[in-house]
C-alpha cells in the first residue's frame, strides 16, 4: 500500500476551504487538467507554471481541502480528482469551476 | 438618476475576480442574504459582523467584481444582485456559493 497522507471527509470540509483552495489559479488549473484527463495523474504530469516544491505545496491544499485523493504508485505520487464526493456535498461547484481556465 | 459608480460587464469579469470577491465570508454572506431576499437592499439591512466603512469596502469589492449593482434612491444606496448576468456567463456559480452559508 505505501505511505498516505492524512485525507479529510468531504462531508466535513467547509465551503470557505474549498474556496481558499479554488481562489488560487494554479490550483484550479489542476482541478481542471485532473478534471478533463479522466483519470489520476502523477504530479510530474500537469502543466503548470511553478516549481517543483511549489507544486507539492498546491497538491497538499487540494488534498486537505477534500478535492484530491493522493496515493502512490511505486515512488510515483498519484492525484485523483474527488469528483463523486465534492459533488455530493457541494452540488454544481466543480462544474462551475472547471468550465472555464480564466 | 444621483450619483452612479462604474459598473463592469460581466462578460468581461474573469472568474478569477469572482472567485476573490466571494471567497471572503462576509461578501459571500451579502450576496446570499441579497439572493434570499429576493430584492434590492439597502446597505443598512444586511446582517454582518463588521463596521459601516469595512462593508462600504465589501460592496465595493462586489461591484468591481460584477455581483452586484448600486444605485442610489434619495440618500440610501441601494444593492441589487446581478444573478441573471452572473448565470449567464457563470452557469450554476451562484447556485453553488449561495446554497450553504460556511
């Protein structure tokens, strides 16, 4: 199974942490490109404009905000977009959010 | 008419200034009492933990972001929520942010 992080429930993250986390661009853009792929990612797979250590740090916010899941595969760090539970709790919010990049 | 600030169009508003203008509790907390209303308000009615100058600056925030629309009637300012605007070019945003309160 590897390491895991600690992962909140859905249920229990507010709204204004999913904002926090949903204010910052980079951020979004993850959620988008997560979003439109389909399927997890490794970290090293998105297109976005910061460093690596910068990069982690915006995977830890999502992951605590309750919009990704990350697990490893091997020493691959795997994101999965928490799509079905962000849903349940907070309906139409990712929709809105990942329609459009700006 | 009296006085009149700028408005913007919301078609030109990025998503990026939505999302600063209601990621901050008591914006959000005026465009949900301003859309459960179902009216204009004036700056007065609303119910919010802060002093007169800091929601002066709130409103303004909203403004500048297209949520919602000032207007003076006598010497009270009026506010009224941009929603058919917002849904337009935002589809399901507002839905989304004024549903739950935290």
């Amino acid at each position: 199974m590897g390491r895991t992080q600690p992962h909140p429930e859905v249920s229990q993250v507010g709204l204004q942490s999913v904002l926090e986390a949903m204010v910052d661009p980079v951020r979004r853009s993850i959620v988008t490109q997560l979003d439109a792929a389909g399927e997890d990612l490794t970290c090293g797979s998105f297109d976005i404009p910061v460093s690596k250590s910068t990069a982690t740090h915006h995977f830890k916010v999502l992951r605590e905000a309750g919009l990704i899941r990350q697990y490893y595969v091997g020493t691959s760090r795997m994101n999965a977009l928490r799509r079905g539970e962000m849903d349940e709790t907070f309906p139409g919010l990712l929709d809105a959010l990942t329609t459009r990049e700006a």
